[in-house]
C-alpha cells in the first residue's frame, strides 16, 4: 500500500533498519502496517493515478468519411 507521511517521526526512528520518510514524502509499505499508520492519522493512503483511457482506433469506415 502506497502512503504519504503526514507527520515526521522523530529523529533517529528507523522502520526495518531504514529511517522512516519525512513527513510528505511517499513510501510503500506492507498494507497492515501502512493501514494502522492511516489509522492512527500518521500517514495518508495516495490512491493510484487513474489510468488515462485509452483512445479507440479508428474503424476503416470512419476513416473513409
């Protein structure tokens, strides 16, 4: 699950060894745990662009007009 950091954690937390992002940058994280962050306020889920629709091919007879 993608998130953003809505808040710093303080220095020298680290997630897994790794310091956890600043607060507004975006990280993905195992989906419980970005979960409980949503939940607690912490961090925000960042939804997945949606996909631009694609453009139809132009059929032969609409290219004869």
């Amino acid at each position: 699950m993608r998130i953003r950091m809505l808040t710093g954690m303080p220095e020298g937390a680290a997630r897994n060894g790794q310091p956890w992002p600043a607060e507004g940058e975006e990280a993905d994280l195992p989906t419980a745990e970005a979960a409980h962050l949503v939940a607690s306020g912490i961090a925000e889920e960042v939804a997945d662009p949606e996909p631009k629709p694609r453009r139809r091919a132009k059929s032969q007879s609409e290219e004869e007009r």
